[in-house]
C-alpha cells in the first residue's frame, strides 16, 4: 500500500505573489497541491508523489520520478483535493532508461476514483514521448478531481512530472443565493419584498419582515438573479409557518439563463410536492445549470417564500470569451470600418466591408490589444483572419500578454506566432504560461494589421488590489451617535471630517471595537486605515489589527496583525498583515477610550478551499 501524505492545500495564484522567487511553473499547477497514489511501488525512489515534486529531472534515481511494478494496467493518479475545469496536462518522460514504456499511456479526468481514476473519460492518449521530453495535452471538456495516466496492457508505469492547468470549480457548500439579486411578480406589502427570500433568515412568520409575498395572480413568480452561470446542485425552501403553508402545493423550482417572465421559461428543475408549516426542504437538480434560479406557482395564487438558498458550483469555464466584456485599443484606424472593438464584438464575420473587421494604417510594428479589465491566467486565444482580402497580411504575427500597456502591450511576453492563416480561417493558439490583463496582437515590420475577431479564453485571477471591506458588513462595540454608525468605514470615502458623516464613533468604554465580516475567509496581505481630521487623532495610537475567523467579542480574540503607534489627523497609512488569514477583521483599542475610524480597506485574496492542512512526510514511499 503507498502512504498517503497531507499537503499545505494553498492557492497557486497566492504562491506568486508571497513567493515570488517559486518558479513560474507553480502559477496554476494545480497537481502540486494535491495528493497522489499508484497502483503499485517498484521501490522506495520510486514514490508516487515523485511525480507532482516541482520537479522535472527525468533521471530515476536521482529521486523525483514515480515507478510501478510489472503489471496489467498501471495507473498513477493525482487527487486535487477539489474539482477543476481541466484545460491541460503535461507530462514529463524519464531520460535515463525506458522512454518507449510510456507510449500509448492514457490521460483521463474526473470524479471517480474507481481502480486508480481509470474509468474516468479519456482526454488524450500519448502516442510517444522521447527520453526526458515534457509534452502538453490539451483536455478542454474535462471536468473532475482526479487526474489519471494508465497505461493498457501489461508495463512498468515510470512518470517524472505531471503537471495539471486548470480552473477550480466552486464548492457546493456555499449558499451562492446570499449574493444574488432578487425579484418577484408583485409585492402584495412591504413586509413582502422579494429580498426577504436570501435575507440568509428561514424565520417562517410573514409578519417579522422575513418572508415575500406576492399578490394573488395567474402565474406569480419570485427569482434570483446570482449574477453568474452556476452549476445548481440542489435548492432549499423555507415555507411560511404561521398562515396558508398548503399555497405552496405545486409550486415549480426553475433554473436557467433566461429572465424573461422572471425565469418561467427556464428548464424545471423540481416540483415542491408539499411542504409543511415552517418546514425546510431540499429539491435536487444537479442537472441544472444556469444565472437565474425561479420559484413559480402555475395557477392563480398568492406566492410566499421565507428562504430559497441555492448550492452549487460557479462555472468559470475557459469556454467563456473574456474578451467580450473587455475594451480594444489599436495603433490607427484606417477608417470607419476598422474600429478596434470590432475584433470583440462576438462576430467571426470575415468580410472587411461588413463592418466586423479592425484595420490599422501601414505602419511600423502595428498593433491590437484588448483590456480584458482584470488579470487573467489565459489559457487560449482564438484568432480569425480576414476573408475578402489580404490574408497573407497576417503571417508572422505575434500574440503578446501580460500587465504592461506600453506601445499597446507589444513589450508584453511572447505567447505565440502565427505563421500563416488562411483566408477567413479561424485557429486556436495555446498559452500555456501567460497571465496578463493585456492580450496584444502586433506585426513586426511595416504592414498593415487586420483582425476578425480575437477570443480570448482564461480563468481571472483575483487581485490583492481590490478592496474587500467594501462588500462586507461592519459592526462595532457601541454607536455614539448616528453621526458615527460602523459602516461608515467601509463607505469607501477617506473623507475624515467627522461631522461629515463618513466616520465610526464608539462611547468611551473599555476596549472598543470596531469589526468588517469579509463574508468569506481571506488571505489579508495589507489593510489601511484613515484616521479622523477634525479632531483627537492620537485616540486611535496603540490601537490593535486582528484578523480570524471568531467573532467573539467583536473579533479581540483573533491573532494581532499589527499596532498602529501614532497616525496623524486625517492620515492614511497601510498595516502589512501577510501571514494572517480570516473573515473577519477588527480594529480594537486596549484600553479605555472612543474609538473612530474614517475608513478601514482590506486587501487580500478568497480563499477557495476548507482550510490549510500541514504534516510531515518521510523522504521516500514504501515499497
């Protein structure tokens, strides 16, 4: 049997940034987080997670490759601890002996761990792979946790790396419904708002303001909108207790992308058969997927719903064109017909004269680009070339990204060269270390630069320049006055003129506190505060930054982040809190005093996984 070993489950993405000296291959690697096993161990060098070490040294018994015994089928498989989007796999050879062994070896993805992943679908086969080479393949459709290489037939199985790209999918665990938008037919009063239903309360009495209520109608309706295409898993009613349970009866669960009708329209996912007085259910509709999620009676009826929670897995595909809501620049435009948006504008319409193909002047280095708005890993850029004209303009073109718009991004790193495309053709060029807000297409030399449309496919990196504070909810010891309500810190104004309404206050007591609920855990690597102008800046010296996960006593009880000594009146100064991890942040005085605070920003990254695990593991498997 081969030992498993506990890995620090972390974020590539975060690896980049804390460790910059890691080299770039960890990025999205994500089979370095993961755990792996085989289906048998020649010897102690050669371990199953030899193969997912960082290392791509194809010399047995130098360590870092994995081995089987001599048997029917061997499999090595990487868990990865969640479920991904593959988008692909490269596999390095060993190069001291044996590099024929591997050809003909199985790559299949998925959720099933059933005799080592090996049931799992197929997503490329290797036909060979020379001695110490490393080769990627591309697995577009896969989706899954385990990532497998099988050889059929009777081999030894030897792999010195595998290394797997993809996107995480979103735990199910999470009611997404909390950070929707709600609707409903009618309202029949104000206590019924359509809100009420992803309030996160399954209070069940209509009149303490926690459930909807519509009119009585033909058809009425509530939906959510969860501002995203989800993966819906299963969905939660909470039906009224205190009047009428039995209008439930028959109501239709629906889940799609379309909002006409308030989402009626959409697939059914399931029917609400009955559900007793304040009772909660659970309706199963892992086949559906969707934005909107709608709760619908078909016939005439008052419609009342005290909780809809909604569990399922965000889909960030990389089949989703990032460029479409990004904002294309060019070097010139040759005329009217040739605007830089056109190459974004979801046509792949090859005609220049019908107005959806860009055109730059002859010039030197001419060049396109696209802000896609944030930083994205990209993992494939499409390309059309134009149909009616000039196809051979195209040749020897370069697609550039990264995080520089200096001369249109053409500084940018190197992903591909077009060598030629034909006329109107569209082809697909892989990317398989970019990451980038700026995806340039340019041509060396004196040409002109004409595009049909450019896609670009990825998964959007979270960035530690966003503020988190400000999609959280504050609270704080005790309120001075109305002046100085807790939320008045993550207004996002630095204005610090008390009187102005847009700084907290405490009474004076013992150790206030003031507390930001992030709504989810968050690597914190800075938070920055600004301090009240108009009076008694030195309140605030000696205050505390916490950071954690207990709300307890406002947050006091979580780790120290930092101190801030002194900061002067209306100033705003930046606390570096790298190792700390948490949802909730809190600013505290040890001592007695008011406590104010003109704005609190939190810097940091989600943390997409249940928690960090850390243990030990000996240098080599068992046999």
């Amino acid at each position: 049997m081969v030992p498993r070993r506990t890995v620090k489950y972390c974020l590539s993405l975060l690896l980049l940034t804390i460790l910059p000296s890691r080299p770039a291959l960890e990025v999205s690697n994500v089979a370095l987080t993961g755990e792996a096993l085989q289906s048998s161990t020649y010897n102690p060098l050669g371990g199953a997670m030899n193969a997912i070490d960082g290392s791509l040294v194809g010399v047995f018994t130098e360590g870092s490759c994995t081995h089987t015994d001599y048997e029917s089928n061997p499999w090595w498989t990487v868990d990865l601890q969640a479920q991904y989007q593959v988008a692909h796999v490269s596999i390095t050879n060993r190069e001291d002996c044996c590099a024929h062994r591997i050809n003909g070896a199985e790559i299949r993805v998925g959720d099933s761990t059933e005799r080592g992943g090996t049931t799992n679908p197929r997503c490329a086969t290797i036909s060979s792979l020379g001695a110490g080479e490393t080769e990627t393949f591309y697995c577009e459709s896969s989706k899954g946790q385990f990532v497998t290489v099988t050889l059929p037939g009777k081999e030894y199985l030897t792999l010195c790396e595998v290394q797997v790209f993809g996107c995480k999918i979103e735990s199910p665990d999470t009611n997404v419904a909390l950070a929707g938008e709600a609707s409903q037919s009618s309202t029949y009063s104000s206590l019924g708002v359509a809100g009420n239903a992803i309030d996160g309360s399954t209070s069940s009495n209509f009149n303490q303001g926690s459930c909807t209520h519509t009119n009585s109608e033909n058809n009425p309706w509530w939906m959510v909108d969860l501002k995203a295409q989800y993966q819906v898993l299963h969905v939660t009613i909470t039906n009224r207790k205190d009047c009428c349970a039995q209008r439930l009866n028959g109501a239709e669960i629906r889940v799609g992308d379309s909002a006409e009708r308030g989402g009626t329209t959409n697939p059914r996912c399931a029917t609400i058969g009955s559900l007793g007085a304040g009772k909660t259910d659970s309706f199963n509709c892992e086949a559906s997927k969707g934005r909107y999620v709608t709760v619908t009676l078909p016939r005439k009826e008052y419609l009342t719903l005290c909780e809809v929670q909604v569990f399922g897995r965000k889909i960030e595909s990389p089949d989703t064109n990032v460029a479409l809501a990004g904002e294309a620049s060019q070097s010139s435009t040759y005329n009217s017909l040739g605007a830089a948006g056109n190459a974004i504008d979801g046509s792949t319409s090859s005609n220049f004269n019908q107005g959806s193909c860009t055109h730059t002047n002859s010039e030197n280095n001419p060049w396109w680009m696209v802000d896609l708005k944030a930083q994205y890993h990209v993992l494939r850029v499409t390309i059309t070339n134009r149909k009616d004209c000039c196809a051979q303009r195209l040749n020897g073109a370069e697609i550039r990204i990264g995080d520089s718009a200096e001369r249109g991004g053409t500084t940018n790193p190197r992903c591909a060269t077009i060598g030629s495309l034909g006329a109107g053709e569209t082809e697909t060029f892989y990317c398989e270390s970019p990451k980038g807000q700026f995806v340039t297409v340019t041509l060396p030399g004196k040409e002109y630069l004409t595009l049909c449309e450019v896609q670009v496919f990825g998964c959007k990196i979270e960035s530690p320049d966003t503020n988190v504070a400000l999609a959280g909810e504050a609270s704080q010891s005790s309120t001075y006055s109305s002046l100085g309500a807790a939320g008045n810190a993550i207004d996002g104004s630095t204005a610090s003129n008390f009187n102005q309404g847009s700084c907290t206050h405490t009474n004076s007591e013992n150790n206030p506190w003031w507390m930001v609920d992030l709504k989810a855990q968050y690597q914190v690597l800075r938070v920055t505060i600004t301090n009240r102008k108009d009076c008694c800046a030195q309140r605030l010296n000696g205050a505390e930054i916490r950071v954690g996960d207990s709300a307890e006593r406002g947050g006091t009880t979580n780790p120290r982040c930092a101190t801030i000594g002194s900061l002067g009146a209306g100033e705003t100064d930046s606390f570096n809190c790298e190792a700390s991890k948490g949802r909730y942040v809190t600013v505290t005085l040890p001592r007695k005093e008011y406590l104010t605070l003109c704005e609190v920003q939190v810097f940091g990254r989600k943390i997409e996984s249940p928690g960090d695990e850390e243990g030990t593991a000996s240098g080599m498997e068992e046999a």
